[in-house]
C-alpha cells in the first residue's frame, strides 16, 4: 500500500508520518527498521531511558523508553533537532501537548508529561502494542463490515470526547489509528489538532487558505482551505471506513491537487462498484454517503449520531431515510467553488499558453541564429579556399617559358591566357623540329 503525500502548512512531503504519526506501534510491524540513534541507552530529563527507536516524521523523532519510577513503557516524543530552534513548529508542538493533555479517554492515547531534552520539547504518551490500521489493511486489503463498524464504533467514542474539549483532529487516516493486541482501538498522533476555543488566540499556526492533512482523507471544506470543525473529522472517519470495506478510498488522483479537486467535485463510487459487484446492505451505503457529504450541514453534527447508526447496523436495523442525504445532492457542488477552480483552470491554461509561445520563440531565434552562423563559416570558408586557388593559378602562369613542368592546380579552371601561351609554345617546338630537319 502506498503511503499518501502529506500537505502540510501548504508544503507537500512525501511519505508517512512513520511513528510520529503512530508511536504507539512497535517496531517490529515497521516495513524498515531505523537506523541505530546515538540516544538510544540515553537517560532523557532524568527521567526516561531510551530503549529504542521506533521511527520518524516530518517534525519529529518517536523512541521506545521506559519510565526510570514506574517501569513502564512510553512513547517518547521528540521534536527534530533542526527544528527546536523553529519558532513555529515549537508552538505547534505545545499545541499537541495541550490538545492532547485536554483529552482522557480510553480510546485515545494518553499524554504523561512534557518536558525538555537538551532544549529539545519532548512528549511521553502511552505505549500500545499492537499494528496500525493502515499495516492491518496492507495485510488483509479489506475488512468484514462488522469489523469495520467495531472500529468505527470506537474510533467515535474517541470523537465524541474531543468533540466536548473542541479538539479537531484534522489528520485522521489509518496509520494513525492503532488497533492494541485487545482489540482496543486507540487514536493518536495530534500534531494537525486544532483547539477550537483557543484558534483566535493561535496566530500564525493557521491562516485561511493553508491547508493541512492528507488528501486522500481530507473534507472538501478542508481542501479548500476553510474554516473546520468536528464534521470534518467525521468526514474523514468515513473516508477510513469507505477503505476498510471496499480496499481503496472513495477518492484518488495522478497527483495531491487531482485528489483535493475530486473531493471538492466527485461523487465517489458506491460500495457495490468500488468492489466490483460485492453486496451491502442498503443502510450501509446511506450511512456511508451521508458521512462523505460534500456539504458539512448534510453530515453528521455529532459523534454520538454516528454511534447510534453504528448500533443500529450492527444488529441489522434499518436506518431512517430522511435522516440520510441522497446520493444525487451529495454529487452537487456549489457555484462559487466551479468558478474559482474554472478560474484557475483558465489561469494555468493561459500560463501555459504564454510559456510555450515563449519557448516557441526562443527556439525559432536559436535556430535562425544557427543557419546565419553555417552561412557565416560556410562563406567564410569558399572565400579562403579560392584565394589559395586563384594564387596557386597565378603561381602557373608566371612560370619560364622554357619549364615544361605543368603544376596540378586543382579544380578552378585556369584563364584563357595559360591556354594561349601553351599553344604558343607547342607550335615554336615544332618549327624548330622543322628547320633541324
């Protein structure tokens, strides 16, 4: 399974988050063992032995360390070298820490403490053993659906907890939820949080127009930039959900902007098409379209909405029509977001326009300035070679007339006056033989 690009603070990276965004997976379910780290045996704040390291992200380093009181295991969080001197980053670490220390749930990963390594922030969360959902789903490609609504049922219970703290969560994926050897599932990974209560007061974490997450789970609303909240969590809880059961997400593209437009735009493809005839259950898939609804106000408005349908599709009950969105009205897209990207689409069109007659251009002036320069050497070039010959010509002419030997004088052809004087001398030759005679 590929891992999806990153879009973060309007930068695009390649690659998974690694145990930043799942270090509560051990290592022994990672695709590459990290290299060895000087901290690993290290005592960090007096507090916490590095055992080992379990991997790395785009801000962070995670390790596997044991706490020097209590012996248990923690995750410890790291931010980058490079970066522990980057204003910005540093306050959007706080920002975990707060988003995380505000949330105790059993479906979350609990936070422990904080603190400083060497002018390093550094996090301590649980520790849980088990595999991610994304390394689950790279193993067995799809999963059965009451397996999927367990998950789901417990991955909201998580929700509706940071739902009360006004957590946004902004980065739900696979790799970022964790299924314990128990079964319990945990949500980590709060580095994208975003307190609502505290967003005024948070400048320049998050400005209109930057967007943050990972395409191939973002809400339209969130690939455009905009303001989010709760319902754009639930909307990426369906896109997870969506992949569970069909083995693909409702939405992908050749690129990150192609997926982000076909969120905005696209209506994805039923359960039934997605997996190529299998059956669902028509509650199912209304509860699946009402989770992916294009427009916040049709989806659900609470976590505990999602648990009560999640019951109710468990044990085979059907779910209330006029409580779903119709498929047709999730399909439609409002005209002001079809004019802007008309716009951009007629904006790159012309830039495209202008540089290829740019480069049009450019390529006729080199190619005229190509045949001037041939001409240029080529002239150059006949006039040296008929001076040399015009002089050797010369060189014949002006030979004694009593010299019989004729010179090669290459291709030109010799003036009329060599002719003449040859003919001359034959014919004085011959009026000698006579006269001997």
């Amino acid at each position: 399974m590929n891992t999806p690009t990153e879009i973060v603070e309007g930068t695009s990276t390649s690659g998974d988050h690694s145990a930043a965004s799942n270090p509560a997976t051990h290592r022994s379910w990672m695709d590459k063992p990290e290299a060895a780290d000087p901290l690993c045996g290290q005592i960090v704040d007096r507090s916490y032995k590095v055992k080992d390291r379990l991997g790395s992200g785009g801000m962070s380093v995670v390790y596997l360390a044991e706490e020097l009181i209590t012996k248990r295991l923690v995750a410890l969080k790291l931010i980058r070298s490079d970066l522990s001197c980057d204003g910005r980053h540093v306050r959007r670490f706080q920002l975990e820490a707060r988003a995380a220390g505000k949330l105790q749930h059993q479906n979350i990963a609990t936070l422990y403490s904080c603190g400083l390594h060497e002018n390093q922030p550094y996090l301590a969360m649980e520790y849980v053993g088990g595999e991610s959902l994304a390394q689950m789903l790279e193993r067995r490609q799809t999963l059965p659906l009451d397996e999927t609504l367990e998950i789901a049922r417990q991955l909201c219970s998580a929700l509706a907890a940071a739902q009360q703290q006004r957590v946004v969560h902004r980065d739900i994926k696979p790799s970022n939820i964790v299924i314990s050897n128990d079964n319990c599932v945990k949500l980590i990974d709060f580095g994208l949080a975003k307190i609502v209560a505290e967003s005024s007061s948070q400048p320049g974490l998050t400005k209109t127009g930057e967007v943050f997450g990972t395409p191939l789970y973002m809400s339209p609303e969130q690939c455009e930039g905009r303001k989010v909240d709760c319902r754009s969590d639930y909307y990426s809880v369906g896109c997870v959900i969506y992949q569970c059961l069909t083995g693909i997400t409702p939405h992908v593209g050749y690129s990150p902007m192609e997926t982000i437009y076909r969120h905005i735009h696209h209506r994805p493809l039923s359960l039934k098409e997605a997996t190529l005839g299998k059956e669902f259950p028509d509650s199912s898939q209304r509860f699946i379209d009402k989770l992916l609804a294009k427009e916040a106000d049709n989806r659900y408005q609470m976590a505990t909405e999602i648990g009560t349908d999640i019951d109710k599709l468990s044990h085979g009950e059907d779910l209330e029509s006029d409580a779903i969105e119709d498929r047709s009205s999730s399909a439609r897209f409002s005209r002001e977001r079809q004019q802007m990207f008309q716009r951009i689409d007629l904006d790159n069109i012309r830039k495209n326009i202008r540089r290829d007659q740019h480069r049009g251009t450019e390529k006729r002036i080199i190619l005229c300035l190509a045949i001037a320069l041939v001409c240029i050497l080529g002239y150059g070039l006949f006039l040296v070679l008929s001076a040399s010959e015009n002089k050797r010509a010369d060189d014949v002419i002006n030979q004694p007339a009593n010299s019989h030997k004729i010179k090669a004088v290459g291709p030109l052809f010799l003036p009329y006056k060599f002719f003449l004087n040859e003919s001359e001398e034959h014919h004085n030759l011959n009026k000698d033989l006579r006269i001997h005679h």
